[in-house]
C-alpha cells in the first residue's frame, strides 16, 4: 500500500527537488537529503536510465521498487504529470542504521532545534555524524569522513 502526499505547499523540499519525466512515471528527486544508500542503481542500470523504458510494465514496477526502498525520502514519484506524489506505507519507527544515520519513518514528526518542526514525509534520515552540512538532516557526510558506531 502506498501513501499520497500532496505536491503543493511542501516548501523548502518543492523548492529544491526536480522532476524527471517520462511516459509512465514522474521522479521527484531532492538531492540534496540523499543519503547514497545505491537503492537507485544496482550492477544493470538505475532508474534515470530506466525511466525511458517505464512503458514496460517490468521495467516500472522494477524502478518503483527502487523509489519505495530510498531511505531518505530523496526520490519519490507521481504516476502522471502534477500528480500526487506516493510513498510508501512505513511504520512510525526510529532506527539506528549502523555507521549511519537514524532512519525515522512513519510520518513521525521531528522539530528542529530552534522548536520549528522539519517537514515531516514518510521518511526522513538524520545525521548522526554530526558532519553533515544539511543538519538534522542526513546527506551522506558520514561516508566521506568515515564515521563508525564505534
């Protein structure tokens, strides 16, 4: 089952994201919070190639697969043009993700340090490391500086 969230009113992420087209499916990609877990690409191909094939219906569920295993909440997607954009249906959950960030899902509200709230989608990671440049928010620094649980 999959969660809808609306596209409008969802500023700073709608600011920052860009939306790949295609004739099946619509990317929207927030690369600044990625995380580079690699759930976009595997030994083949990765999804900005596949979307020119998402007609086959293999190919989109296949790349479908991979928006709804992106941790971060960086890639998401829509099924025609403007429409709303569908995540997938996670638990309220906090996990530790070794040698990396909190995985926070379920639509489980965080607040910033100065009490505003962070814009709260299905899935959100948190840094952890304490060197990313988009804090609370994860973007992957961890891997850079080589931060460890231990």
């Amino acid at each position: 089952m999959a969660l809808n969230r609306p596209t409008q009113g969802r500023s700073p992420t709608a600011d920052r994201s860009k939306t790949f087209r295609s004739p099946k499916i619509f990317i929207q990609e927030d690369h600044p919070i990625c995380v580079h877990s690699g759930f976009c690409r595997d030994t083949v191909s990765d999804i900005w190639s596949m979307r020119r094939h998402s007609t086959d219906p293999e190919v989109s569920a296949k790349i479908i697969d991979k928006l709804d295993n992106c941790p971060s909440g960086a890639l998401a997607y829509a099924l025609e043009s403007g429409g709303d954009i569908i995540e997938p249906e996670l638990a309220e959950e906090v996990v530790v993700i070794p040698d990396g960030p909190l995985w926070v899902t379920g639509g489980v509200r965080v607040e910033r340090s100065d009490g505003h709230p962070l814009e709260t989608p299905n899935r959100v990671t948190l840094c952890r490391c304490g060197s990313s440049s988009i804090k609370p928010l994860c973007d992957g620094t961890h891997k850079e500086i080589g931060f460890t649980d231990s």
